[in-house]
C-alpha cells in the first residue's frame, strides 16, 4: 500500500484548511499580560496538610518517656522503690487506672 501522486493535492487540502497563522499583533498579546495567575487551595487540600504535619510531629516523639522511666528503672535495681498502698487502693477506687494515657 503506497501513496499515489494522484493522492497528494487531497492532502495538500487538509494542510491548507488547517494552516495557523504564524503572526499575530503585538496589541493582541499586550492585552493577555494584564491578568495575573491564581492558585486556589481547597479546604480539604489544608486539612490534609495539617494532618501530614501532625504525624511528621507524632513519628517524631518517642514511644517512652526516658526521663520518667529511667529514675523508677534505678530505684527497682537498687531495690529502694517503694509504693503508697493507700494512694494505690484510692486511684483503683476512683477508676483512674481505666483511662488510657
């Protein structure tokens, strides 16, 4: 399958038709220059960025306290850790146990 020359004035036609101007007035691209660009940011778009700073800042923290562990941690090994039975009996009195940290 090959192209003819008798074919080739039908494919001249469609360039033509759809020929583009190569030059424009230089008062039609001045009038274009007066609009400034937008950028539009939707709510959902910010509340998702506010969460991924949130976790960045979470992953961050560590999952214990060092400084309130390693003080009771010492006084376990040196045996001196003691405990306050009536300020244990009263916390599981009161439920304090049963809520999450």
């Amino acid at each position: 399958m090959g192209i003819g020359f008798n074919k080739i004035g039908g494919v001249n036609q469609i360039y033509k038709a759809n020929k583009v101007d190569a030059k424009k007035n230089v008062s039609e691209t001045a009038s274009t220059s007066n609009k400034k660009d937008e950028v539009q940011i939707s709510k959902e778009a910010m509340d998702f960025q506010t969460v991924l700073k949130s976790v960045k800042l979470l992953n961050n923290i560590p999952d214990t306290r060092e400084d309130v562990i390693n003080p009771i941690k010492e006084k376990l090994e040196k045996g001196t850790y003691e405990v306050d039975s009536r300020d244990l009996a009263e916390r599981i009195l009161k439920g304090s146990f049963n809520k999450k940290i």
